[in-house]
C-alpha cells in the first residue's frame, strides 16, 4: 500500500508512482501491523496500523538535452529506409540527394546534407546546387522501389527537390561523420540546422 504525503491518501494499486490528487510523490515502504487477541476466541478485531516511511526519495536524474555541435548551415536527410540498401558511395548519394519534399528557399541557404541513419551522421555532401526533380532522377526511383516492392505512381514526385554536390572536404567530414545529431528526426526526413 502507498499513500500520499500531502493528502494522506491510501493507494493499494503499486502502478501510481505519484499521487493522482496533486502530483506528489507516493511514500513506499508501509509497514503494516496488524494485532489480534489471540487468547479471546469470540473477539474477532483486529487493529490495523500504519506506519508511513518517512525516508525522502531522491529525484530521478533527468537526461541533459544533446548539445548541439551543428554551427554549419546544414539540411539533415533521414535515410533509414534505403540505408541498409546501400551498397556503395554512390548508392548512399543518390538516395540522399533524391527525390524530396522541402523548402526550397531555406534548403538554398544549407552549404552541407548530411546523410543520416538513425540519428547518426553517415556522410557529408557539400551541395553545389538545389533543382526541382528531374524526369531522370524520378525514373531511376520508380524502378528502384519497384524492384523494393513499392509501387509508386510519377504523380507522386511532383513538387520535389533533388540536389547537386560532392563529398564535403576532409575537415567538415572529419568533424561530422559518426556523430550523433542533437534532435531526433520525427516523422518528416528533412531537418534543418542554421539555415
């Protein structure tokens, strides 16, 4: 049994870890004494008390924030779907310059895309220039994930960016690849760093 420093609440279920009524954490550790005359067979009562532990319980050490190390203006592209299928340097371009849904004006000011799978930082491509997706580059993706089992329409690419670059030079690739990006990627593969 817990119960509430506060408010003195008694709580049997051990799934509350703070008190529903106003957030306190619940005391663990009840004693229970429980008495019965065992000399009087017709007296049936017995007398419950408990005893609370009054010892504090030391808070939870909160995970400090990443720091974020990123002081290029870089777009982050996550690549955790076609990384595994990526069997040499120009797979891993291609599907990171590939066929993507962003915004051009704020991709024009990114000087660097990193290539990351599962929040790290695989490569580093300095990009020369952004374009809208061309009739080639949509073609090889077509048959790509069809050859993946996916079947995607031409339709599905309109309105999408693909980018020009190279490998970025050796000091900006020293300082980034293997690295761990400070923000998790949620949901949209494109994120933006200083720009």
């Amino acid at each position: 049994m817990k119960q509430c420093r506060t408010c003195k609440r008694k709580y049997r279920t051990k799934s509350y870890k703070y008190c529903p009524h106003d957030a306190t954490p619940l005391s663990e550790g009840l004693v229970v004494d429980a008495t019965l005359d065992l000399n009087d067979p017709l007296s049936l009562d017995a007398s419950i008390v408990i005893k609370s532990d009054t010892t504090k319980r030391t808070p939870k050490k909160k995970r400090a924030p990443r720091k974020n190390s990123i002081k290029d203006p870089v777009i982050a592209i996550s690549i955790n779907e076609q990384f595994p299928r990526c069997e040499a340097e120009d797979d891993l371009y291609t599907c990171t310059r590939g066929l993507w849904k962003l915004d051009p004006e704020r991709a024009e000011r990114a000087k660097y895309a990193f290539a990351i799978n599962k929040g790290q930082i695989k490569e580093v491509y300095e990009i020369e220039q952004w374009l809208p997706a061309t009739k080639v580059l949509t073609e090889l993706w077509i048959a790509r994930l069809e050859r993946q089992g996916r079947k995607i329409s031409a339709d599905d690419y309109l309105h999408r960016y693909e980018f020009i670059g190279h490998l970025a030079p050796k000091e900006i690739r020293e300082k980034y690849v293997g690295k761990k990006i400070p923000k998790r990627h949620s949901g949209n593969p494109i994120m933006y760093f200083n720009c």
